[in-house]
C-alpha cells in the first residue's frame, strides 16, 4: 500500500499542477494523502509541521539568497536594455535563414549568462515573431525554440551556469558550479545539436507540405516588460555583465577561494563546512558584482530604479516558494515506509554505476 501511495499522490501533484492549481496548495495536500494512504494519519499534523515545513525551511535558508540576486539580475539586464540589445545582436549576425538557431542561440547566450529564463521569454518572444513571420516558418515552432535554448543545456548542462538546477547539488556533493565540464560540454553538444536537428527537421516537413507562419489572426498578448522602453545599449557593453557573472564565478572558484584558509569559518560557524559551500558563494558574488555593475553604469539612464529592484525581489517570491514546497513534499515521501522499496529499486537498476541510478531518480 506505501508504493501505491506514493504513485497516487505524485501522479494527482503533476495532474493538477498540470491544470493550473497552484503547487504551494497542492504539494502539502498531495504529502498529507501520501501520508493517509500509507496509514500513517494519526502522525499527519507532525510530519506536515517537523517533516514538511522543516525541508520547506531548510531550503529556502539555503537557497533564497540565489533566487533573489538572480530573478534581481533578470529584471536589471531586461529594464537596462541590455537583454534586447543581445538579442538584436545575434538576430543581426545570424540572420532569418536559419531562424530557429537564431531563436536558440539568443536564449543560450542570455541564460548562460545569468538571465532568469522567464526574462528571456518575454524579451525574445516578440523578435522570434518577427523573424519567423519574414522567413515563412511556422509560428507553433517558437515556443520549442526557446525552450531548447533557455532551459535544456544552458540550465543543466554547461559547465559554469548560475542556474539555480546547477547550483542544488553544490552543498550536498561538495563541487562547484563548474563540476565534470568535459561531461557538461559533451551533454550540452548532444542537446544542442539533437534539438536543433530536430527543429530544423520539422521546418523541412512543413515547408515541404506546404505550411508557412500561418494565416491566423494574430492575438497581440502583453507580453513585454520594461524592456520595450528601455534605453539602448550597446552590444558590446551589454554583454560585459554575462561575461562579469561566468568569469567572476570562475575566479572565486577556482582562485580566490582555494587561495584562502577558510577554517575560521568552520570554526565560529559549526554548521557551515566551506569546502561544500564555495561553489554557491561563488555564484553569489557574481551575481552581485553583475547587478551592482549595471545600476551604477546605467545611473542616469533607469526610468524607475526602485520598481526594477521590487519586481526582480518580489519575482523570485514565487519561483522559491514553489520548489521549496515540491522540496517538503519529496521529504514526507522520505519519510514513508513505502519509499524505502522504491529507494532500493532505483538504485539496484546499475549498483556499479551510481550515475545511471541517479540518471533514473
């Protein structure tokens, strides 16, 4: 009964998420029927408030300060100009002949540099428009263009991303955000190169059939920020805050922290171990170097400083909150006796090969 638990509640959590309820609801609920299923109610109110709310907790402590300098960063590159100006600049180099790389590479070169994914939406959406309306591509391709190129292999692959996937496994492995790049550079490859070849392929198809951007009545969203507003900005000065936030992670990781004796640290703090969080400092201090960089070059030239830094604060609300529910819930789920066979399960799939049982969680 403790499996079929927990198949029950993940399979309703994804249904529902998928249906729009919000997870911060639907994670403690989908944890409480786990817990009910499995027999265990009488031990519901502890485990929501010690077992749910610890992990919610813990999370957020650890966590937090990189959601909140990176959805503030985010929203500094789109109100500053400097993520249009970015994205102007490849879709002037590369062109509409090869569209769909134009999309891709414009959303890499952004998140890969920090940008939160949702910035790099807004801000890409209305030149993909453009630019597959003028190459007579199909406008239903646009949104896996984007996808491929903000949240595949600059999100989990790369060696350096700030990504906040990227970032997770920092304290609890002890690496960095640069760990095994030989791995990263090959997976992010793959992932380009399969994507883009299979996109390409799809625009073959549609050409071949006949399908062009489409005769539909276009619906004009609101899907701009600042951005369309925002002052210009020079290519080559609004790409010096990427190249701030992947070199200075560099530097730290890689020579100012290990230069340094940090047993201080260990020593007034007996829960913080320095060699498990560097990797996160790092990021950190890149984060902000970048943001500080950018407000004070571009003092005379923001519409509204103070709304820019309260939208990219209250931005990163939302997006810590839900994992950091899907964090509790994956606790309880621990937690349950159930979860030790299916624990076992995945990881006798390969007992030589931790990584294909990890690939498989």
């Amino acid at each position: 009964m403790g499996m079929l638990a927990i198949i029950v509640s993940l399979l309703l959590l994804m249904l529902l998420a998928y249906r729009g309820i919000s997870v911060l609801l639907l994670a403690p609920l989908m944890a409480a029927l786990a817990v009910l299923l499995s027999g265990d109610g009488a031990f519901l109110l502890p485990i929501y408030t010690d077992t749910f709310m610890g992990a919610l907790g813990n999370y957020v402590m650890q966590f937090f300060p990189l959601f909140l300098l990176g959805a503030l960063f985010g929203q500094l590159m789109a109100d500053s100009g400097a993520a249009q100006s970015i994205s102007n600049g490849i879709v002037k180099r590369l062109g509409t002949h090869h569209v769909v790389l134009t999309v891709v590479m414009a959303c890499a070169v952004l998140t890969y540099g920090g940008v939160s994914l949702f910035v790099v939406a807004f801000a890409i959406y209305p030149i993909s428009r453009e630019l597959f309306r003028q190459a007579n591509v199909p406008k239903r391709l646009i949104p896996a263009s984007i996808a491929l190129g903000s949240f595949t292999f600059t999100m989990t692959a790369l060696p350096g991303t700030p990504a906040i996937q990227n970032a997770i496994p920092i304290p609890y492995f002890g690496t960095n955000s640069f760990a095994a790049p030989g791995l990263g550079i090959i997976a992010g490859s793959i992932m380009l190169g399969l994507g883009t070849f299979y996109l390409q392929s799809r625009v073959k198809k549609a050409a071949a059939q006949g399908e062009g951007y489409g005769t539909h009545t276009e619906r004009e969203t609101d899907t701009h920020s600042d951005t369309d507003t925002a002052p210009g900005m020079p290519l080559a000065i609004a790409l010096i805050p990427l190249v701030m936030v992947i070199g200075l992670n560099a530097l730290f990781t890689y020579g100012v922290f290990p230069a340094m004796d940090l047993s201080f640290i260990s020593d007034a703090f007996d829960n913080v171990t320095p060699s498990r969080q560097t990797g996160l400092w790092a990021i950190l201090i890149a984060l902000l170097s970048a943001s500080a960089w950018l407000i004070i070059t571009r003092w005379r030239h923001w519409q509204d400083l103070k709304a820019t830094i309260n939208q990219g604060c209250f931005g990163s609300l939302l997006p810590i909150f839900n994992t950091a529910s899907e964090v509790g819930y994956g606790a309880v789920i621990a937690s349950l006796a159930g979860f030790a066979i299916l624990r076992d399960a995945v990881l006798n799939v390969s007992p030589g090969n931790p990584l294909i049982s990890e690939a498989m969680a």
